[in-house]
C-alpha cells in the first residue's frame, strides 16, 4: 500500500510539470525591439546665401510624438504593425542642427525662423510584399525684425512617394527623403529671397523719409500756407451767419504720401497740407478790420507750426521696415489732436480776439514759435 501510493505521486508531479512546460513555450513572445530614431546627415548644400541665414529652427507641427510610422523590416510571415519613429534628438533639434551644419550662417544677414508645419512619413500595405511609404514636408520662413514680431515671407511644401519591398529596411529611404525635404526647400528659399530683396518691402533695410510742402497752382478753393501768401478778405467768401462772432476760419493739416522701394531701400515722400478752404471761411461785413484779420491769421498760423512739429517728429524717428507707416500715422493723429487743443486754447484765452492783452501775447507767442521752426524769418 505504502509503495502504491509514492508511485502514484511521483507520476502525478512528473505530469503536472510536463504541462507546464508545454504552456510556457506555447506563450513565449520575444521582445518587440525598439526602433532607432533616425539620424539626419548633415552634407554640405550647394548653396552659399548672400541676403540671409537661418537663426533659429522653431517645431509647429500638431502631432510631436514622432515623425515617422514605418513598418519594420520582416522576413516572417506575420502581418507588419506600424512603429513610431522620431528623429534623433527630437525634430526640432536634429532639423536645426541639420541646417546648421549644412549651411553658412553668416549673421551680418538677414536672420530668418524657419518653422516646421509638416515633417511627417507613414507607410501602408501596398501589395504582398510591397510597402508604399508617402513624405510630407511643410516650412514657413520668418523674417525676425527685432521686435518679437516676426514677418512672414513665404511657404514650400514637397510631398514625396516610395514603393519598397517589405524585406527593405524603410529608414534607408525615409532619412534620404526627409533630408532632400529640407534641402529642396532651402534652395526654393534662397531663390526666392535672392529675387525679392531689392523690391519686396517685406525686405527692406531701412526706411527714408522726404517731407516738403504741397502747393497748387493755380490757386483754386482751397488755400495752402505761405507765409508770402497771408490771408486776406477776399477769402472770406461764404455768406455770414447769424452769429456772435465776428469772422470764422477753418484751418486745418493733411498730408499726401507716395512710396517706392529701390534696392532694400523704402523712400517715402510726404507733402505736407496745411490749407483753409475759401468757401467755408466767413466775415461779417462790419467786421473787416486789420485786427480781425490777424487773429484769423493767427488760426491758420497755429496749423503751420502743429505741421512743422510733425515733420521734426518724422524727421528724427527711425522707422520701422515692418510697418513704416504705423509711427507716421500715429504721430499725424497725434498732431491733429494738438491743433485742435491750441486752437481752443487760443479762442479761450483771447476770447476770440476781444482781450486785446491776450491776443498780443500770442501773436508774440506764434511768431516766436514760426522762427524757432523755420516757417518764417526774424523781423519779417
């Protein structure tokens, strides 16, 4: 009985291990190895850029998780699954470092951002045995101005198809694909730039103003400042109103502008408009006096030196290529306000002309102000 029962048992621990042999190897998987990122090659560009360098390389694509889903080299029969593969050292890194050791960076240039829309390779079943991969390249190219606002310039995209054999190891195709990706748009990039920077004002190296003063002759309605073409009555040719004051003027400040750009170079002239129309200026007919006259004078006076202190404001800016016209147009609104201020300020003090006191005191004032600014001589 004793030796029936070890028998039994021995057997039973020979077969319960037998199973579990068999179980282990059926589950066994290897290890899914993981893939190496790809390493761009850097290689000397045949290129040398006169109008630009690259600053900086900045990553804008929406999925940064990886650049590549290529299916791995096989040679068994299992269907292929996708693998996720980046570049080495992550895109935007190896994409900078690629250019940066594939092109001169000569910083005296222009600094251009180069941002990555699109760097992307992903492959599919084609066939049995055939792989069809597709490469899709998107760059924007930025011109930095100094300012944290940088200028769009232009756009190249290259899309790019394959056919391997599955047995074909894909990053041998996918790093020569995405390397001539960048290489072809850097070339595009050079060409364009080289033939946009003496025209496009996007490229312009700095920013020259002329101002001088506008004139018409003959002389219609309207009435331009000349010191030798003061105001004078018969100017006054709209119908008096039923009004308190005596006579009314309405001075006022514009300029036209005209722009070219020659060779980087954006030359901007201004004329400038300080004028009165006749038809809106009127006198009662008791009130055509010297003194009147004069403190007329001195309104249209005041809109000549507001005018001349634009041009100094203009003059002694140094405006920017992006938005040249922003300062110019703020400091014209700028002035605008101030005339309107002085010329209430004026009317105020004076009250309109009748403190005879006040008005001598800003005819002093004007005149001192139109020398200081060149509009008129002394003791003229």
């Amino acid at each position: 009985m004793p030796k029936f029962f070890y028998k039994i048992k021995i057997n039973s621990v020979k077969f319960t291990g037998a199973v579990f042999i068999m179980l282990f190897l059926v589950s066994y998987k290897p290890p899914v190895q993981k893939p190496e990122p790809i390493a761009l090659q850097p290689q000397v560009l045949p290129i040398v850029p006169k109008e630009f360098y690259i600053a900086k390389v900045v990553d804008e694509r929406a999925e940064k998780t990886a650049v590549a889903w290529l299916f791995p080299l096989s040679n068994s029969k299992q269907k292929p699954t996708l693998q996720a593969i980046d570049l080495k050292g992550g895109a935007q890194l190896a994409i900078q470092d690629f250019i940066f050791q594939s092109l001169p960076r000569d910083k005296k240039l222009r600094p251009i951002v180069v941002r990555v829309k699109e760097c992307k390779a992903t492959e599919t079943i084609a066939a049995p045995g055939k792989i069809e991969g597709k490469v899709a390249a998107a760059l924007a190219f930025d011109l930095m101005d100094g300012t944290g606002d940088n200028i769009h310039l232009t756009d190249y995209r290259l899309d790019t198809k394959y056919v391997r054999p599955e047995d074909n190891q894909p990053v041998n195709i996918v790093e020569p694909a995405l390397r001539q990706s960048f290489i072809s748009a850097l070339t595009y990039f050079n060409t364009w730039i080289n033939s946009q920077a003496n025209d496009n004002p996007k490229l312009a190296r700095e920013v020259k103003v002329s101002i001088k003063d506008y004139h018409e002759k003959p002389e219609g309605d309207t009435i331009y400042y000349s010191v030798n073409r003061p105001l004078n009555w018969n100017d006054f040719q709209e119908k008096a109103p039923n009004s308190k004051y005596a006579a009314t003027v309405f001075p006022s400040l514009g300029f036209d502008e005209k722009s070219e750009i020659k060779n980087g170079v954006i030359k901007i002239q201004l004329s400038m408009k300080i004028y009165v129309p006749k038809s809106a200026c009127w006198v009662k007919d008791n009130d055509r006096t010297n003194y009147t006259l004069n403190h007329e004078q001195r309104h249209f006076d005041i809109v000549a030196i507001v005018g001349k202190r634009f041009e100094q404001k203009i003059k002694a800016m140094k405006l920017p290529v992006a938005n040249c016209d922003g300062p110019i147009n703020y400091e014209f609104y700028e002035s605008f306000r101030e005339m309107n201020h002085l010329q209430d300020q004026y009317d105020a003090e004076t009250r309109h002309g009748i403190n005879t006191a006040e008005q001598e005191r800003w005819n002093k004032r004007i005149d001192d102000d139109l020398i200081a600014l060149g509009v008129k001589k002394a003791n003229s």
